[in-house]
C-alpha cells in the first residue's frame, strides 16, 4: 500500500516549500538558525548601513557649511570608505576560514562603532578623509562574511528569502539614518554647544558598539566550526548531514592552488564582472537629497523624503527574495527586475522639466535592487566548491566596491550637481548591460549542465522534493512525494 502524502502546511506557503517535508528535528534547527543568524546578521547589517550612509545626513544637515566642503570634498570621501571597504573584502571571507567568523566580525565591528563616534570630532577635510577611510575598513567584513555563513548553513529552497531579509536591513539602515538625523536636528541641534550633525554620530556610535559585543555570543560560525551555545551536538550533526546532501562542500583550506583552481573557471569572471554592472546600476538614489537641497527643500525633508526610496528599495528586496525561492527561479527574478529599473533610470537619463516626474524616478530607482537574489544564485552555483564560494561572493562585493572608488569622481562630480548630466545617464546604461552579463551567465551556467550531466531537465534545473529532502535533477529517485518546481540557476 502506497503509504499517504504528508500535507503541506501553511508555513510551506508563505516560508520554505519543503517544510512539511522536514522532521520536527530540522524545523526546530532551523529556527534556532534563523533567530540567531538573522537577528544578529540584520542587526549587525542595519548599523553597518546607518554608519555608512550617515555621512550624506550629515553633509546635507550642516556639515557642509561646518567644514566648508563646497568642492568635490563630499566625493573624496566616499573615495576614502569605498577604496578600503573594497580592500578587505576578500581577504575577510579568506581569513574566517582560519578565524571563526564570530570572533573576527565582533572586533570589526566594535571597532567601526568607534571611528563612527570619533567622527563627532571632525574640524577638517583630513580628519573627515581619514575616519571615513576605516569605518570602511572594518565595516568591509560584515556583508561578505554573513553571505558566506548564510549559504554554508541553508539548502535552496532557504536561502534567497533569508538572505533578501538580512540584506533588506540595508535601506533600512539607510532610511532610518534620514529620520533619525531629522530628529536629532530638530532636539539636539546645539546641544552642548555641539552641532546636529555631530550628535548624530555620537548616537549612532553608541548604537553599533553592544551590537558588535553581541556578535560574540550569538553567531553560529559555519556547521564545521560552530561552538554555538544554542546548538546541541546532534542539531550540529543534522546540520552537516543536510548541507553535505544539499552538494555543499566542506571546507579544505586556502593555498596557491585554490586560486589557481578558481581562477581557471568562468564563474568568478562572469559573477564578478556581472554585479559590478548590477551594482553601478543603483547609484542613482545616493543623490536624492543633493537634488533636494537644490529645490530648496528644508533640512527635515531633505533628510526624510529620500527615505522613501529605501524603503520602497527594502520592500522590492523582500519581493524579489522570497518569490524566487517560493518558485524556485533565480534567473527571473534578477532579469525581471533590472528591466523594471529600466524605467526610473531611464527618467533620470534624460532628466525631464517635471519636478514630479523627477522624484518619482528617484524614489524608484533601486526598484531593481535583488541583491539578494543574485548573491544567492552564486552562492547555488558555487556549492560543490567551499573556497570557490567564499572566493566568488567576497570578489562581487569587493570588486564593485573597487569601481565605486573612482566612478563616482569621474561621472558624479559634486560641480555637475544636481543634474548630474553623466552619472544618471551611466548608471541607466549599467542596467542595460547588466541585463546583457545575467543572461550571457545563465547561457554558460546551462552549457556547464549539459556537459557534466547530458540531462534535459538540468538544463532547466528541475528541483524535486522527496521525503529525503531536495533533490537536483537526475536524481529523483521513486519517491518524489510532492510537486516539481522549476528552478533556473
């Protein structure tokens, strides 16, 4: 007698499709994971993009006047943070193969809390260069490194919608940078005799540090090195036992051989070279409250009305992740968005009369943000090779942020404010091309599939789910209980 389904639960709707496939035992690790790699990853991430992006709170709230910045002093500093945030990108995910990413990330971390205090201490363009120049340094580890732990913990039906909520933090982080400077503008403006902008990094200094301590204690590390106090021994056996059948490999080590055995395959090129056109692509929104400030807007609005583009950025982040692991399609959800950001930037390129018009397009301009989605298709591409994953996914960051160091100066010159007649018409040309790299990625992703396997259906990644778990295509077995869902990676 062929024995009974088990019914899908409500959860496997709206969470993980393969939930009423798990035992009580993996639902209950993973929500041990969940709360403690997400709660400290979106923390963590939050700071990280408050203290990032609080210098343009900062410049259109009285730095500007306060320092005297009337050149291209503003671009010369997101120089400073992007030259070193990109410097330690890949050297962070290689050096969390030796040192558990708990411990490297808290010290990082409470470390940039500092120099984001020490910022409140700011009287000259040096100084400014400087402190910014190692908030990006330890900033630099986080988002590399909490990928890498993400994907070395969850399967592919996981995945994407945890990394779209550890990474929608990001416009949040920014978005309450904008009302967070609004209020202490409005309350503590003068203040000890200290101005707004200098209160504002006084807080946010105050904010990041404890969340470093707690980095600490609440992160897992990888299911190899865990030494978690929120994991039993048999929760961090079931944890390699489901990473080891997903096709995740184990870590083996870095030498000269790694790079060489990475360097000789097409995806670190194609990944890398793909998201930096992805992600000079998203420039656009960064210039929202300079436009503002030239329409004469107050300091309050300038600093709360461009929050609505990150808000509207974390809402289509959250989007983009969860219906890509819910249908199983990476490839659609980062192709579909870049070509509705093609609308907003497009707007932006050619700059109409209509005031209207223009905030419409800046407050949608990261609608094709699917950062997450992307990370994680290189992160599913990547699986069979631990070092090449950490590798990849440190080097699409890293090497973007490597662009973003000079870009700017080149196409967003402070002197062509606010119109900008080089930079909006770029960053729309980089959505073409990016939309050109993804698809050139999944033509070299399905002829890798057709010559190890020969097998139609993993031309098209058909995923199925059996009572053992996921299964790839090819190896479905006899007892695929559920659905197939196609999956294109």
């Amino acid at each position: 007698m062929a024995e009974a389904k088990p019914s899908r639960s409500f959860r496997s709707f709206i969470w993980d499709t393969d939930t009423h496939l798990k035992s009580p035992e993996e639902r209950k690790l993973l929500r041990k994971l969940d709360w403690s790699i997400l709660t400290i990853g979106c923390v963590g991430f939050f700071m990280k993009y408050l203290d990032q992006g609080n210098l343009a709170n900062a410049y259109v709230s009285g730095m500007q006047e306060d320092l005297a910045m009337y050149g291209n002093e503003y671009t010369y500093a997101q120089m400073a943070y992007t030259c070193a945030y990109a410097v330690m990108q890949i050297p962070s995910t290689l050096i969390v193969q030796k040192i558990r990413p708990s411990i490297w990330l808290a010290g990082m971390e409470v470390a940039w809390g500092a120099f984001t205090f020490a910022q409140a201490g700011l009287h000259t363009h040096g100084q400014l260069y400087a402190f910014r120049f190692f908030v990006g340094f330890f900033e630099s580890s986080f988002f590399p490194v909490l990928l890498y732990v993400l994907g070395s913990w969850y399967t592919k039906t996981e995945l994407a919608k945890r990394v779209a909520i550890f990474h929608m933090t990001a416009p949040l982080g920014s978005a309450f940078g904008g009302y967070l400077q609004a209020a202490v503008y409005k309350n503590l403006d003068g203040a000890h005799g200290l101005a707004g902008w200098r209160w504002l990094y006084i807080v946010c200094g105050c904010m990041t540090v404890p969340v470093g301590v707690a980095t600490f204690f609440v992160l897992p590390d990888t299911p190899y090195t865990t030494r978690s106090r929120f994991l039993t021994s048999e929760e961090c056996q079931l944890a390699i036992e489901r990473v080891t059948k997903a096709g995740k490999a184990a870590p083996t080590g870095v030498n000269l051989q790694t790079f060489k055995r990475v360097l000789t395959k097409w995806r670190w090129y194609a990944f890398v070279f793909g998201y930096i056109l992805y992600g000079e692509s998203c420039q656009a929104s960064g210039y929202f409250g300079i436009w503002l400030k030239s329409e004469n807007y107050s300091v309050v609005d300038r600093n709360v009305i461009p929050t609505g583009s990150k808000l509207i950025s974390a809402a289509c982040v959250i989007l983009w992740g969860f219906l890509s692991d819910y249908t199983g399609s990476r490839f659609a959800f980062i192709l579909g968005p870049l070509i509705l950001g093609l609308i907003p930037n497009g707007i932006l390129a050619f700059w109409p009369a209509s005031i209207p018009l223009k905030e419409f397009a800046f407050l949608t301009s990261s609608i094709h943000l699917m950062t997450a989605v992307f990370y994680t298709w290189a992160n599913e591409i990547c699986a069979g090779d631990n070092e090449e994953r950490a590798l990849v996914i440190s080097s699409m960051n890293g090497f973007q942020y490597a662009v973003d160091a000079w870009l700017p100066i080149v196409i967003f010159p402070q002197t062509m404010a606010p119109t900008f007649r080089r930079g909006f018409p770029a960053t729309w040309g980089f959505v073409i091309a990016a939309i050109f790299a993804v698809v050139l990625i999944r033509v070299l992703v399905f002829r890798e599939q057709r010559l190890k396997t020969g097998d139609s259906l993993a031309d098209f990644g058909v995923v199925t789910y059996t009572e053992e778990g996921v299964n790839d295509s090819g190896d479905q077995g006899e007892d695929t209980r559920d659905r197939k869902t196609n999956i294109s990676v």
